[in-house]
C-alpha cells in the first residue's frame, strides 16, 4: 500500500528509488526487505541512515538537475506558438471534457499489468476497448484483483464523473490560480493542500509531502525527506491546469508548474509535471499530437531520463513500429519501475498519442499498456480534447455523467465541467 506512515514501506522504497536512480545500494535493498517482512523497526531505522549515505555510481550516465536555476533557465528558452482565440474556448472545454471521460475510462482497472488487462478486456468483450468498463463478477482467470473504485467507476454505477485524485489536484490548481495568480509560491499551493483536500484522499509523494508540512517540514523539504515516491506519477497528474491558462505557451506552463511540483517531487518526478503542463500548453495552440509531444520535448533536461524515454518513443513512431511494438518496448526497457513511476507512465501516454487515430483509440491504447490507467487515460484525454475541442470527446462517453464532476476539493464537489472551463477560459483573459 506504500504507507508513508510505516517504515515497513518507506524504507524498502527508499532502496528501490536509490536503485532506480544509479545509487550504490547493494546488500541494503535486500536486508531493507528483510527487515520490513519481519517487522523489526529497529533495523529499518538503522537501514534507512545507511540508505541516507549511499553514493551515486560514478558511472551514472544521466544529468538530472533539481536547482531552480538551470531548470527555470531551461524553460526560458521554450518557443512559443501562435493560438486560435476564436477556437480557445472550445479547445479548453475540450481539454477538461477529455480529461474527465478519459480519467474514468482507465478507473476500474487501474493497476493492472498489462497482461492481466487485456485478460479483462478481452473478457468484457472489449479489446480493443470501446467504452467504459463493465464490473466483471466474477473475475476472469488470470485477473487478481481490481482497483477498489471499480464498484463506483464502472460501465453503470456512477451518475457522475466519479472521484479521482486526478480530478481533484486539476481543480485545486484552478482554485489556488485564481486566488493567487500567476506569482503563486510553493508555500500557498502548499497552504490550499492543506485547507482544501482531505490527507486520505492523496497518495504516495502528496501524502509523504502532506505529513511532513503537518510535521512542520518547509518546501522544497518537503519533497525528500521521508518520500521514496519523489519520481513517480503524482506531480505529473497536477500539471494540466497549468496548461489550460498558458495556451501556446509551454515554458510559461511549466514554469509555473514547477513552482507546485517543488512541493512533493525531485528529478524525473518534477520533470514529468513540466513536461505535461507544456504538452497540455501546446496542444492548445497546435493541430497534431506529433506537434505537441515535440514542443514539450524542450522541456525536460536533455541528458534526463524522461528526455530519453520520450525521444525513443517518438523515433519509434517515425520508423513506423506498431503501437504494440512500442508497448513491448516500455515494457522490457523500463518494466522494472514501479507501476506508478514517471517514466514508464509517460511513454504510454506519448504511445496512446503518437499512434492513437480518434479519442477513444489514443485513450485505449495508453490503458493498454497497464500501469496507471486512469491517470493515463486522463492526460490523453486532456491533450486530444485540447487538440480537437469537444467535438474530439465522443457524445456517447459525455451522455448525462460527464457533466458534473465528484470531487473532494472542498467547495467543488458536482461543480460542472462548463464551469470549470468557463472559469479557467477566465483566468487565460486575465
């Protein structure tokens, strides 16, 4: 469950995110595991200030910069694109539709690998997947377990968008915007975490960045001390709002997105939100995703590990692989990441993009790849409903539940999704 209250999680974690991230571990990850199965929390504490010294391998072959300096610098050198004022309005309404119909396309079987996912779909007569999920019972041989959500965000049970943290930090962004303004700090996304949304309803990097503010921890504090999740999915999902208010402007969107990701992320976590909040920004102001994912592509620190990822990914697509063939590469290039991290989640959604041919396509083939499916489907979403307006989100998928949006941001629960874009089409005129 990854508990950012349990050493019995914490630690183990901390060795996998050393490891991950070209660090020394050796024996430590191993005797980290040992200890947290036999619940002896003396030695995790022991592991966890030995796990505090590792040396990086002199041979990591990545430049991965945390300073604000040399990121900011790298964003000021972003273009930027000519928008369409007249199609804005419909592109972000679009883009928040998209967003929504895409998020609770890929509920239900968040988590799934990608096997176990197309055991599903296949069993719910959908592969390739053509709508929202039936709640299967029981289970086809071979599927586990399904997300705990399943029973609310399936085809059926919900009368309106369900409740998604993926939702939730897109609208807590537009809050904190508009009280704030374009100089928001750190410190007052910071304060509306903790005024506007519930510590059961954040996980893994918000929640271990949520204790250590309780705790009294200051930003950028906040992200590292006692957070193995720094470089997984989390900062990522909160990066489109600030798309929205920048249209044609990626380095403006991911300048202020890094002002929020500072506040729970390090490295490729960070960069993901950067790089989303430009992807989102681009797709606004360009006719294609090719288009999009490219200009994102300035933002990310070249000799990074997410710059890599989405560069091979992109040169799959131009040497004509199939979108299952660039799934089979996510799959044994970057398999041995968590299910929830950065990297891997980031190439299916660029796959979902690069290869998808009408909304549902492009969602369906990010959920695919398994891993994060509902965030994945939501970013898909998102870009596609920016790129193509409303008329890009299938009415069948919109009906009667895509209209208003459940929501544990306090204040906007069943708020509208023509408000939200009317409110942030606001903030764009500002």
């Amino acid at each position: 469950m990854h508990d950012v209250l349990d050493p019995r999680d914490l630690v183990p974690d901390e060795a996998e995110q050393l490891t991950l991230s070209g660090h020394q571990v050796g024996p430590l990850a191993e005797q980290a595991r040992a200890a947290a199965d036999a619940g002896d929390l003396e030695a995790l504490d022991r592991l966890r200030d030995a796990l505090s010294r590792v040396p990086r391998d002199p041979d990591w072959d990545h430049d991965e910069p945390d300073d604000e300096t040399t990121l900011r610098g790298i964003l000021a050198a972003v273009p930027r694109s000519e928008v369409d004022a007249a199609a804005l309005p419909d592109r972000i309404a679009g883009a928040w539709l998209g967003r929504t119909v895409g998020n609770t396309l890929g509920k239900p079987v968040e988590g799934l690998p990608r096997e176990q996912l197309e055991i599903y779909l296949r069993a719910a007569d959908q592969w390739p997947q053509t709508g929202y999920l039936p709640l299967l019972d029981p289970l086809p041989p071979g599927v586990t377990a399904l997300h705990p959500s399943a029973p609310v965000a399936s085809a059926g049970t919900f009368t309106d968008v369900p409740r998604d943290d993926d939702i939730d930090w897109t609208i807590l962004g537009l809050h904190v915007l508009e009280r704030h303004g374009r100089e928001v700090t750190t410190e007052q996304f910071a304060a509306a975490w903790l005024d506007r949304l519930p510590f059961t309803q954040t996980y893994t990097a918000e929640r271990a960045a949520y204790r250590n503010l309780i705790c009294g921890l200051r930003p950028p504090r906040t992200a590292t001390y006692d957070n193995p999740y720094r470089e997984w999915i989390g900062a990522l999902i909160r990066a489109d709002i600030f798309g929205y208010v920048c249209p044609g402007d990626p380095g403006a969107a991911a300048r202020l997105a890094l002002v929020d990701a500072r506040l729970s992320h390090t490295a490729n976590g960070l960069y993901g939100e950067l790089w989303a909040a430009a992807l989102v920004a681009a797709a606004l102001s360009v006719e294609t995703a090719e288009d999009a994912l490219r200009q994102a592509q300035a933002v990310p620190p070249p000799g990074s590990r997410l710059a890599r990822v989405i560069d091979q990914v992109l040169a799959l697509s131009v040497q004509g692989a199939s979108h299952v063939q660039a799934l089979d590469w996510v799959d044994a290039e970057l398999g041995h990441y968590p299910w929830v991290h950065t990297l891997n989640n980031a190439a299916l959604i660029a796959v979902g993009l690069l290869w998808g041919t009408s909304f549902m396509d492009a969602v369906g083939i990010s959920i695919s790849g398994g891993r994060d499916t509902d965030s994945n489907g939501a970013t898909v979403g998102s870009v596609y409903g920016a790129l193509h307006g409303r008329g890009g989100v299938p009415t069948a998928l919109v009906g009667t539940t895509h209209v208003r949006v459940r929501s544990a941001v306090r204040d906007f629960d069943r708020v509208t999704i023509e408000e939200l874009a009317e409110r942030t089409l606001e903030l764009v005129r500002r």
